[in-house]
C-alpha cells in the first residue's frame, strides 16, 4: 500500500513539475496535432506541385519531339522535291536525243553502303529515246562488282546463278524508269567500283560505272 501511495505521489509530483514548467500534456498534443496536420497539407500541396511539375516536362517533351518529327518530315519531302526535280531535268534532256537513233541511257548511277553484311544500295536512272521512245524496253540487269585484293579481288556478276529471286532484275519500261536495288558483296567487302548493265537479247544496250 505504501509502495502504491508513494508512486501515485511520484506521479503527482511530475505532473505538477511539468505544469510549473509551463508544460500542459493536453495542449502539447492539440499542437502536435495541429503540427501534423500541416505537415500533411503541405505534404499534399509539395504532390500536387511535383505532377503539375511533371505533366508540364512531359507536355513540353511532347512538343519538342513533334517540332523535331515536323523537321525532319520537312527536310525528307525537300530532298524528294529537289530529287524530282533532278531527275525531270534528266529525262527532259535524254528525251531531247536524235529522233534518228534509237538510244537506252543510264544516268545518276549511285551505290553506297546499306546496313551490314556487305550490303549496298544501287539507285538510276534510265532512260530511251529516239525512234523507240513510247515503245516497251524489256531486259535485264546486270551488275559486276570490282573486289579489292583484301576482298578476294577479281570481278563478281550480279544475278548470280543460284540467286534466289532473279526477277527482280527485269528491267521493262517505255519511256523512262528509276531503278532502285540491293545486291550483297561476300565478306563484308568494300567494292572498287561497281557497273550497272542493262541486257537485252544478250547484248549489252547500255552501261554505266561509278568508283567507289
């Protein structure tokens, strides 16, 4: 019973101490409460800031890529413009040729690299005129590729003989015809040069070279 008495005192005692000292239990929880209940608000507010935050970087991420897509879209459809452009002067010049004789013309031969593996690009154009414009020219391409000595050296023709699709290599048109292909080098070699060759009836009607 003493032992009961003497911590109820005690308990007293601590209270009235912390009372004295200006220290109320009840008010300081009300404040921490209050304190926290701030903290929750400016925790919500910081949240709200931040996904405004973001949704505005991403708007502007969004804009930017769509200028950037815009750009890029304009610059393509120049080039083809320009390219069209090129090319109509071309065919305007070689149907421009002697009435009197009939000639298939190859013009703006390109080749370049397209992707990996050896792989490469042919880009022409080609072109009759004379006593045979308007009618149908039906051949085949040919290519032959000049290897470096590194690359095995020597000359490769293209079709080869197990190729798997030599249709693609049938040339027909009337007037004039963009040609636009692939062809692949073994070893991932680096041609010397590549001619372009169209074929009819075994002879070779007209041929272009370009050093690589």
């Amino acid at each position: 019973m003493t032992g009961a008495v003497a911590l109820a005192l005690a308990g007293w005692v601590y209270d009235a101490g912390r009372r004295i000292a200006g220290f109320d239990h009840s008010e300081s929880a009300q404040e921490i409460g209050t304190l926290r209940s701030r903290v929750t608000d400016l925790e919500a507010e910081v949240s709200k800031l931040r996904t405004a935050n973001n949704a505005s970087e991403a708007s502007l991420q969004i804009e930017r890529t769509a200028q950037q897509q815009l750009t890029a879209q304009v610059r393509t459809l120049e080039a083809e413009n320009n390219r069209l452009k090129e090319e109509n002067a071309v065919f305007e010049r070689l149907s421009q040729g002697d009435a009197k004789e009939s000639v298939i013309a190859i013009s703006r031969l390109r080749v370049f690299p397209d992707g990996i593996g050896g792989r490469y690009r042919y880009q022409f154009l080609v072109a009759q005129n004379g006593e045979q414009r308007g009618k149908e020219f039906k051949g085949n391409l040919q290519i032959a590729v000049n290897l470096p000595p590194e690359g095995g050296g020597g000359m490769i023709s293209i079709p080869r003989p197990n190729d798997p699709d030599p249709s693609r290599f049938l040339i027909v048109f009337k007037h004039f015809r963009r040609i636009d292909g692939v062809f692949t080098v073994p070893n991932g070699a680096k041609p010397k040069s590549v001619e372009v060759r169209l074929i009819q009836d075994g002879a070779i009607r007209a041929s272009q070279t370009v050093t690589l």
